[in-house]
C-alpha cells in the first residue's frame, strides 16, 4: 500500500475502524500474561503519557472493516483477544467492534487509558484501565467516575515512574477500595523502576495487588509488533 493510500478515508466508515497493526502475540501483561492472543491496535490516542511505548500508534494506520478484522483474527486460531492502542475507545466504533468479538466467541480483553468512558464497552469484555499516575504526565485526564463502572471482571493498572508514583497509587488504591472492585496491578515503567525495588515495596505494605512485568519485552525487548 502507498503513502496515498494509507491515508485514503473511505466515503462511509460504517463498521470500520483505523487500525495500526494485527498481529499475535502472547500476551506480556495483566490477568492472562502468557497465553497466546491477537492483538488488534487502533490508531489515535488524546494522550501523551511519559511513558509511551506505542507512539507509533498515534498517526496513520489504514481503514479496515469489522469483516475483514474478524477474518483476520479467526486465522491465527487462538481464543483470546486483545483490543489496545493508543486508546482504543477514541474510535467510536471500537465499541462495536467489541460485541462484535464477544458475540464470535472470543475472550476478549480490552487495553485503555481511563481517560474515556469504560462503560462504552460490553461488560463481557475484561476491560484493563489505567489510572495514569503524576509522573506520567496525564494525570488530569483520569475519568476518576470510571471507577463506578468497574466489575469483578476488569482490571486496574498502575504504571509507576517513581517511588512517588508508588505513593500515590497507594493511597488511590485505599481511597477507592480498588482490590474489593476487581484485581489491581502494579507494574514498573520500563527502564525507570528497579523491579525487585518494586516488588519489596509491595511485600512491605502487603498490598492486595498483582504485581506484574511486562513479559513480551523481556522476551523481545521494546520493538512493534510484540
């Protein structure tokens, strides 16, 4: 496909979304770490977090159909999938989309920002939201009311920068009771937090959380497509 075409816009974008790549994977994080998936990521986020690994994702990307995603996905014969992004929700129609998967059967798992509202999207799908911390640069655009929305079934990240970020997602993590809401996770920005450090401030305070490292970068390191 040319530069042309990759920014060719369909006359009707009607059950399709702007997608970065598909590709599968095992999955390096959260609940089902490990387990091999397909990952669908969609172009275009609102944020810009200090952290990001996936800025490749803000810009481009190319105009498929919900067909043509389910026949991609149906290809590489694994039950699990995961949507991500950028922040996936900022498609409108990502919602769709995730019936759409639901409805075929999948495991689906979802990969968002906070910053947009969860309850967009199907209560099947295990919904993995971050609470983006101080040091990530977008702490103001946390939708803190997403918490209310939040089932047994989803998911709490913390990407932590610092001993301060680990501070605050400490008193987050108390101030709304996120462990009695679903399973909390405690991860270490890459390259920025010692892990074991991580993991003894975690033993120490005997917090009711998961924690967790990114698989898929110890196994490939930081590069696209993994």
């Amino acid at each position: 496909m040319t530069d042309v075409d990759a920014r060719y816009v369909p006359e009707s974008r009607e059950g399709m979304l702007k997608i970065t790549e598909v590709f599968h994977s095992l999955q390096g994080e959260a609940r089902q770490a490990g387990l091999p998936t397909v990952f669908v990521r969609l172009t275009g986020c609102p944020l810009r977090c200090t952290y990001c690994d996936s800025e490749y994702a803000f810009f481009g990307g190319e105009w498929k159909h919900f067909d043509e995603l389910l026949e991609i996905i149906a290809s590489f014969g694994t039950p699990h999938v995961c949507v991500t992004g950028g922040e996936p929700l900022a498609q409108k129609r990502c919602a769709e989309f995730l019936v759409k998967l639901c409805d075929a059967g999948y495991s689906v798992s979802l990969e968002t920002s906070g910053a947009v509202d969860i309850a967009l999207a199907d209560q099947r799908v295990s919904r993995v939201m971050d609470l983006k911390t101080p040091d990530s640069g977008e702490e103001s655009k946390n939708l803190w009311s997403n918490i209310e929305a939040l089932t047994p079934h989803d998911q709490v990240k913390f990407v932590l920068c610092s001993r301060e970020d680990y501070d605050w997602a400490r008193r987050k993590l108390e101030e709304y009771s996120l462990s009695d809401r679903c399973e909390v996770l405690f991860s270490p920005s890459w390259g920025q937090v010692d892990a074991a450090q991580l993991a003894e401030w975690v033993l120490k305070d005997r917090l009711p959380v998961r924690f967790q490292l990114q698989l898929h970068k110890i196994l490939w390191g930081d590069v696209a497509g993994k």
